[in-house]
C-alpha cells in the first residue's frame, strides 16, 4: 500500500505538539513513562527532552521537525506495518520518518523491551 501524496502533504503540514499529547497517553495507559517515551525519540532525531518541549512550544509542523531532525544512522532497520503501512515500503522520506516514530511508540506501548526498540546493527 503506497501513500497518495495527499497523505504525505498532511503528515508534513501536521504539528509535532497536536500528536504528541497521543503519544504521551498511548505509553503512560501500558504503563510505560514519559522518559522512556523521550529516550525512544532521542534515539530516533537526537533531540533531547529540553528540545522535545522547545518544539511544541514552537508548535513545528512534522516537516520542520524531521528538517531538524538527526536521523539516527539505524532509523532504516525499523521495520513492520503501521497504521496500515509498511514501513520500509514508503517512498515519500518524511513520510516514512514520521510512520517510524509512529512504529517506536507503538513498539513502547506493547511492552517490547528498550534494547530491541533501539535497534543497532548486529
């Protein structure tokens, strides 16, 4: 299943700080915490928790977030289908980095453990 480039416009155009009070409630109701939730996305875009809240503060589209973003160098070995993607599959990029944070969060709520969630190179 391919993205339509109105799905992809969306995802640029949508707030870092409107979705993630969603992914803050996702992990707290699995009894996972914020920090662990900030360590996911540190891994992910090397922002830390301070930044984290500067860029809601800010109110950054997705687009403007990724832009600033260090992608950790294993982003690509997140793998899997989410909201009815897969994610590997995706050819827009942001939209693609958007659906891996989305993945991580989801992995964090499940109860995954932290070393497979943040993966590395075997």
């Amino acid at each position: 299943m391919t993205t339509t480039p109105e799905h992809d416009q969306r995802m640029a155009k949508m707030t870092f700080a409107s979705v993630y009070p969603h992914y803050v409630s996702k992990v707290e109701k699995k009894g996972r915490t914020v920090d662990e939730l900030h360590q996911v996305m540190e891994w992910l875009t090397g922002f830390t928790p301070n930044k984290i809240e500067a860029l809601i503060e800010e109110n950054i589209t997705f687009e403007q977030f990724f832009q600033q973003a260090t992608l950790n160098q294993n982003a690509h070995l997140i793998k899997g289908v989410i909201c009815g993607y897969r994610i590997e599959d995706i050819i827009t990029p942001l939209t693609q980095q958007v659906r891996y944070l989305d993945k991580l969060v989801d992995e964090l709520a499940k109860g995954r453990k932290m070393e497979n969630i943040l993966r590395s190179e075997k």
